[in-house]
C-alpha cells in the first residue's frame, strides 16, 4: 500500500468518506453529486483529498464511469463499515432531533435527480411538515420497494402494475435538445439528417428504451444506418463522452441540457419543433409517471403537498409550464 499522509489523513472527515462510498457503489462522481444535493466540484474536491492522502488515484476514469483502483477495493470495505459505524452514533446522539423529522425515500431516473431534493426539502419547510428526503436511482426493485413501504414515491417512464400502487400519467416531451462539443461539425447545420450522420450516445434509462431511440427510428424510416457509439449509464458518462468523440446525443429534458451546458466544451440547443414533430412522428414521446402507494380503502398515503412538488418537478424538468 503506497505511503499515506498521516497529517493529512486527520483532517478527512465523514463527509468525504461518505463520497467514497457512493462514488464506488455507483462508478460516477455526476450522480453522487445529485444524490448528496452539492456541486460536482465539491465532490471532486473530496476525492483529491483522499488521493493526496494515499498517494492514488483510487478511481480511474473510463467511458462509462469509474474504475476503481486495487487500494480503493481494499480501502472500501473498512471505510464503508467506518461510515456505518459513525452514523449509528450519530444516529443515537441526535435521536430526540431524528424523532421529529420524517424520513422520505424518493425514487428517480437521473434525468430527473437534477436539484430534486432541494425543492423537497423547501416544499417540506413551507408547509410546516419537517422530513429529511433520501433520494434513491430508479432499478428494477423500485416497484417492490414502493409496495412495501421502504419508498414513499417514484418517477418513472413506465406505468405501474401492482395492487397498492397507482401511477398517475404527469407529461410527455414536448421539446428535444441536441447535445455536442462546441467545436463539433454538427452545429454547422444542426437539422435531422445531419445529426443521423454522426453516432449517438444512447442514455441507459431514458424516456426511450435503447431500442426505441426517436433517432434510430428515424434513420430506419430514411434507410440510412443508425450509428451506436455507446449506451451510458448516467449524465456525467454521457458529458465525457460527449467532450472526448464525434458523438452526439439527442435528448427530451431542459434541466439535462442545462446541465450539460454548465461543462467546459460541451454545447446544447433546442431542435425546432417542426424537428420535434418529424421526430415524434416516428415514435411517440412516452409519458412520465408519478408512482404512488395507496391503502385499502384507495386513498393515497403519500402526503398532498409531495404529490404537488413531484408533480410540479417532472413539469419543469421537461420546460413544460407548472
């Protein structure tokens, strides 16, 4: 094990450990940003103090996240109980504090994560109903989890089918953004037929499964072939992508392309809406779900005013009027 810098290690505290953590479980220093609701600087920052503690990169950036390094792997077992450990003390010394807030576990593709927990935080203070909100990625055992009460609601782009739960349908996609690097070919003409010429980067869990991209269609109905560069896991995959090839990627949310517009080289315009219609003319927008948990007598256990900011949040998320 390299050498470790006794004094700088002292001044490593929770909070960094914790960015360890998730930065290892989820492979991307983006989501783990949206999950602790701060800038990806400071995560970035955390992750140098660890690295200049050990003298290693601890993780190494790929094309779809990071690897991490065989001391990171050794490193994360202890510093993941270390973690545990410190929140159960934490846990018992503030138990009267935790005894007044409720916890809300809140479930949601990452399109949909960007600044979520701080309009739930602000929504729980203006109606005088104090919660502490835990934000999760939507998987495939989302649905499980909502039925048996260890999630309080989910956004999704697929209806539910389960006794218990109900999925209210909020909006469809009524805008499509393109996405490159600033200096890319593309935004000399940036209309359909010249972005079919280039690959695409595909988002893994997306309005539109991976073998229903709007543009694969479209390149199926114009007989040209559809180029693939890569299916991303996660925002910050697809923006090093982005930043490093000829890829581009065509996608439905203004708050991903406000996002992406805030990374150093990357670009990102609204298409026309007469772009927008060709496009939905080849496959229909889907349509984005609230899930909700209901009892036996069909009434909803979720609180009112969490329903209203959810529903509020997939609205302007997709630029659509609240």
């Amino acid at each position: 094990m390299p050498a470790t810098n006794i004094d700088k290690l002292r001044d490593i505290n929770l909070f960094v450990i914790r960015v360890f953590c998730l930065v290892f479980q989820h492979g991307n220093s983006i989501a783990v940003a949206s999950i602790l609701d701060v800038p990806p600087s400071k995560i970035s920052r955390s992750l140098n103090a660890l690295r200049q503690s050990f003298s290693d990169p601890l993780f190494i950036r790929r094309q779809h996240g990071f690897e991490p390094t065989p001391l990171s792997c050794r490193l994360y077992p202890i510093l993941s109980r270390l973690l545990g450990e410190s929140e159960s003390v934490a846990a018992i010394s503030h138990f009267q504090e935790m005894d007044q807030h409720k916890n809300l576990h809140i479930a949601t593709p990452p399109q949909l994560a960007i600044n979520l927990i701080q309009k739930v935080r602000h929504a729980s203070d203006t109606h005088d109903d104090p919660h502490s909100v835990h934000l999760r990625m939507f998987n495939d055992s989302s649905l499980d989890d909502l039925a048996a009460n260890r999630t309080d609601a989910v956004l999704s782009f697929t209806p539910a089918e389960r006794d218990g739960v109900i999925s209210k349908a909020i909006a469809s996609p009524k805008k499509v953004f393109l996405v490159a690097r600033e200096n890319h070919p593309v935004w000399n003409n940036p209309v359909l037929e010249e972005i079919a010429r280039h690959p695409q980067i595909l988002y893994g869990n997306s309005c539109y499964p991976n073998s229903q991209s709007p543009m694969k269609f479209y390149c199926r109905r114009k007989g040209v072939p559809f180029k693939l560069d890569s299916i991303a896991s996660d925002m910050g995959a697809v923006a090093h992508s982005l930043q490093e090839s000829d890829a581009l990627s065509v996608l439905e949310f203004d708050s991903c392309a406000n996002f992406f517009k805030e990374f150093k080289g990357l670009k990102a315009i609204q298409l026309s809406s007469e772009q927008f219609d060709e496009l939905v003319s080849y496959k229909t927008p889907k349509t984005i779900y609230l899930w909700l948990r209901h009892d036996s007598d069909g009434r909803v256990t979720t609180p009112f005013w969490l329903q209203q900011i959810l529903e509020q949040h997939i609205r302007q998320a997709l630029g659509l009027a609240s």
